[in-house]
C-alpha cells in the first residue's frame, strides 16, 4: 500500500477548496490523494492479498519442498526434485492425458452445440425466453448433483443403457463407469451437457451485435445463408468465440468435482485427470509439496494454453465494431 | 408457419428435450422407493409414489441443518464479498492515485489463477487462523476467492456513471462515504444484482474447499452431504435425489426471478456458472 503515498496528484473529485501553507498545503494533498481511496480499497485487498496472493506465492515455495504437515518436523529442500518427480511419473502422465483428452472431446462440441443453438435461437419469438431457460438450467445446477444423476444414468441398469439396449437394439450392456474410455465419455458427456448453455448465452448475446446494415448488403449483393454467416457473423461474434475458446479450455483443465463424484478417479484410476490427482496426492497422501508442484504445473499450462489460444485466434479482418459486439 | 421455422422448431424442441429430461428423470426418481430405482425397464412415473425419501431428508435427517449451513454461508459471503467488492470498484473507478493500475493488475491476476490450485496452501492459512472445520472457514475463503471478479464487473459500472452527479453532492457538502453509499450504491443496482446473483450462486455450490476443510458433520453444506450420501455400495439414489431437489430448488428460484441479470453478468466478463 505504501506506493499510493510517492505521488502527490490529486484525487479527481476529492479537493477541498482549503488555504493551507504551502509544506502543509503538501502533507495535506498527499494525504488526501491516498487516504480516500485507500479506505475504499485496503478492506478487501487485504483478504484478497492474505487469501489469494500470499497462497500463491506460497503454492510456488511449497512445491519446492518435501511439505511436512506434522507441527516441528522440518521440511527438507528439495529444489526442483517434486517437478522432476512428477516428469517421470505415469500416473501423472495419465492424469494429464486424461484432462487433454476431456478438454478435446468437451471444448469443441460445447462451442459448435452452443453457436448452433444461439444461431437458432437468436430470433426474437415467443417461445425463446422459454427454449432459453431450459438449455440453460444445467448451468446454474451444482456439479455435485448433475455429477451424481449422471453416476445414475450411466448406472450398469441405468437409463442410458437401457435406452441403447431398447431403442437402438445393442444386447451388450455396458459398464460405462467401470473402464476407462467408456468413464471419459461419460464424464465428457456430462461436461457438454452442463456447458451448452453457458456458451449459447454467450453467444445469443454476441449475436445482437452483428451489424444489421451488413446483413441487408450481403443479401443484396446475393449472398446465400452460408456465404453470409462467414462473411458477415462470423467476424463479428470472433471475439465472442476466442472469449469462450479460452474460458472452455481453463474450465476443461480445471474438471474436478465430476470426476471425484463419478468415478473416483476409478477404475485404479484410470480416469484420474490433473486435480484430482493433485488432490489426492495433497489430501489422501498429505504430500504438500508434490501436489503444490503439480498445482503450479497446472497453472502454467493454463496460463500458457490461453497466451497460445491469443496469439492464434488474432483475427486481422475482425473489425472494430465486432471486436466491441462483445463487450 | 413456414417450413424453415417449424424445422427449427423441432430441433429446439429436440434439444431443450435432451437437456431437460435428466432433471424429470430425478425427480421422478425422488419419488421412488428404492427397490423401484434401478428397476428394468425404467419407470418414467413412479410406481407407487412414495414421499418416503423426502419425509427421511426433511424430518429425520440433518438436512434442514445442512440446508441452513449452507444459506448461512451462502448469504454471509455473498453479501460481505459485494460490499468489499463495491467499495473496492468505487476507489479504483473514482480516485486517481499512483500505483492504482499496478493494484488492480494484481486483483486481474487472481481472477486467472484458478481457486482450486491454492487450495493446498490455503489449507495451511485457515489451519494457522484455526479455522478449519467451521463456517467462518468457508466465508473468509469465499469471500476472498469472489473479490476479483465482482471488482472487475463493477468498477465499469462506476466508471460508466456520470461524475457531474458525485460532483453536486460533494459540493453540498457529502462525504466521500455517504457519496459511495447513496449515490454510487442505488445508481449500481443493476450490476449489484448480477454480482449477488452469481457470488451467491457460487458460494450455494461450493463443493472443493468444503470438502477439504470440513470434517464434522454438523458443519456440512448442503453439496458435501448430498455426496456423502452416496454409499460405497447400494446407493439410495431416491434419498440422494430428494435432497438434490432440495438444494437446486432456491437456485432455480433465484435464476427464474433473475433471469436478466445472468445475461447482463454474462456479457460483462468472464463469468462461468
């Protein structure tokens, strides 16, 4: 906090027509400049740098060390040895795979099912509040209970199966949660299901900003559905898009609750995926600092991923009034 | 009604089916004994309907205090993290100082940062506060965990307010508190709802640090006792169902009222439900 006191520029709306001497016309200023602010602001910066920062910084120190949980054991320094260890550990390995493998089978269906939805819906009519609401009450649900009716209709005598065996006429029942593959799709499935709506709503409003004028020319100028939906929507809800690219794959990294309530991490945790093992290894296992390492591993493939995800999506024919469609 | 529109129709109908009929399915299921749960073929209506699962979730068991657990925490936070939050949105949008922008960087970083890699040493910190197994322990990091997003939505909102209206009252005399407090706080209204909304809702499904932190079962919410409900084996699918309608009730409640707001917090920035 020290730093708001350096400068002495006023505040914008905060002086008082005073005469003062001009040295305490200084120490008044200053004290004006920072004070008002300070007060506004220092309450919840201070949790937020107590709760937020310092565990931050403490997550990276951590990961450096062996973490003893037991009050007076010494924690040994390690150096890098908890990231070199998670290098050469394939259930981490595994772990990771399993979280690439539900961020591909969950971002790109969420994104395509989502725009499809939002392109459908985006005329007004009577009945779109209503179509509106139903896709998006997955959303708001909590993770723990969808997680927990999708345990349940994947179940061995399930509605799933059931539906497969009855409608589509497949005689073998499957246990989906009791293998690998066939757990991942069920939690992907969960994934999509729950993530229509938010990317629907994102775009249905992304979708108010494409600019009509366009539209109209295009169709004089005989553009056909297709043509017009490249040329004239599609760079301007871009913005939109790279914004729920992004926050789809930080959320796909970030798949915890669902796994834990599903699977468990099981079968011998084959669908383990990264926080789940971090998880574990912290809580179960009580090795802070391995998983601290892996937290910090995480970080930095999301923080990586979404810098990557900037850099490639940078559209030159995005314009500037569809760069604002989102805002 | 032309061919294209009732085309559309369908697909919407067909869609809104799929994503609807897993909630019908549980709470037909909610009414079911437990012999009748996993029954082949299916029951899509309950065959005897028993009201036996919510009579055990709302009389014998725990819930109704797990379920006041969880409004207590739910509340708590919510509204000590929009207070902190609007204050904190009203001194970065209001007052020019040196090292505002370096500040609020900083909250922007803990927005990126995502909740569950802190939980570990976040563990320790509410181990040393002694606050682990206790309500409090759920509010202070709750609070924490939704100052940035609520900072960054409403200090455009702020910012968005015509300053000649700050600058009359200050001229008859109001204070920089009472300024905040009846002009910026009424003027808000709109993004104060869309942050109560989606901090409370956070907060009401909060799953991972209450499953951490908390041990005993009289400090349980409402999302730590419904999956502790699910058994190593022979889960009792129409008690886990009766108490999920229980606890999705006030969210759906509160999303059908507030309807707009989502939309407004949506688009404001980078909110995920």
């Amino acid at each position: 906090m020290t730093d708001l006191v350096r400068d002495a520029s006023g505040p914008k709306l905060a002086r008082h027509p005073q005469r003062v001497s001009r040295q305490a016309g200084g120490a008044m200023k200053l004290w004006r400049t920072w004070l008002p602010p300070a007060l506004f602001i220092a309450p919840g910066f201070l949790i937020f740098l107590v709760c937020i920062v310092y565990p931050m910084l403490q997550a990276a120190q951590m990961s450096l060390f062996d973490w003893k949980l037991v009050a007076g054991a010494t924690s040994n320094f390690l150096g890098f040895d908890n990231y070199i260890r998670a290098f050469n550990d394939p259930r981490f390995w595994l772990a990771l795979s399993n979280s690439g493998i539900y961020m591909a089978f969950t971002v790109p269906p969420q994104i395509i099912l989502g725009l499809g939805v939002a392109l459908l819906l985006k005329d007004k009519s009577p009945a779109q509040p209503l179509f509106r609401v139903l896709y998006y009450l997955p959303v708001v649900t909590s993770w723990v209970v969808v997680s927990l009716l999708f345990k349940y209709l994947f179940a061995d005598r399930g509605l799933i199966n059931f539906a497969l065996d009855d409608l589509l006429g497949a005689t073998d029942k499957i246990s989906w949660l009791a293998d690998r593959w066939t757990a991942l799709v069920a939690i992907c499935a969960l994934g999509v299901w729950k993530g229509i709506g938010w990317s629907m709503m994102i775009f249905l409003a992304a979708l108010q900003g494409v600019p009509k004028e366009l539209e109209e020319a295009a169709v004089i100028d005989g553009a056909n559905r297709w043509q017009r939906f490249l040329a004239v929507t599609v760079p301007a809800i871009w913005p939109a898009t790279i914004f729920v690219t992004i926050m789809l794959v930080i959320g796909g990294f970030n798949v915890f609750a669902s796994v834990l309530v599903m699977t468990n991490g099981g079968p011998g945790g084959a669908t383990e995926v990264l926080l789940t093992y971090m998880y574990r290894q912290a809580f179960e296992f009580l090795d802070f600092g391995y998983g601290s390492a892996l937290a910090v591993i995480l970080t930095l493939i999301v923080f990586a991923l979404s810098a990557l995800q900037l850099t490639l999506f940078r559209n030159p024919e995005a314009t500037p009034s569809a760069r604002r469609a989102v805002r | 009604m032309s061919p294209a529109r009732s085309l559309r129709l369908v697909a919407l109908a067909f869609g809104a089916l799929l994503m609807v009929t897993p909630f019908l399915y549980m709470l037909s299921t909610s009414f079911k004994g437990q012999q009748y749960v996993l029954k082949l073929p299916p029951q899509f209506i309950p065959d005897p309907p028993t009201l036996s699962n919510y009579e055990r979730i709302l009389l014998r068991g725990d819930f109704g205090h797990y379920f006041v657990n969880s409004l207590l925490v739910a509340v708590t936070s919510t509204a000590l993290a929009v207070l902190l939050s609007a204050m904190m949105a009203y001194g970065f949008a209001r007052y020019r100082f040196p090292g505002r922008e370096l500040l609020f960087r900083l909250l922007l970083l803990g927005l990126m940062i995502p909740a569950m890699m802190l939980i570990v040493p976040q563990f320790l910190l509410a181990k040393w506060f002694g606050v682990l197994d206790s309500l409090p322990g759920l509010i202070i990091f709750y609070v924490a965990g939704n100052l940035a997003l609520n900072t960054f939505l409403l200090r455009g909102f702020f910012e968005a307010l015509p300053g000649e209206l700050d600058q009359a009252m200050q001229i008859d005399g109001a204070g920089h508190w009472r300024r905040f407090w009846s002009l910026a706080l009424p003027l808000a209204r709109p993004a104060l709802a869309t942050a109560t909304i989606f901090t409370f809702l956070a907060t009401w499904d909060e799953f991972a640090w209450a499953l951490t932190i908390i041990t005993t079962p009289e400090n349980q919410t409402l999302p730590i006792a419904i999956a502790l409900l699910l058994g190593p084996k022979g889960t009792q699918w129409g008690l886990v169902f009766a108490a999920s309608i229980i606890a999705i009730l006030p969210v759906i409640a509160v999303f059908l009222t507030f309807q707009r707001h989502f939309v407004q917090g949506l688009t404001a920035g980078s909110v995920k439900g």
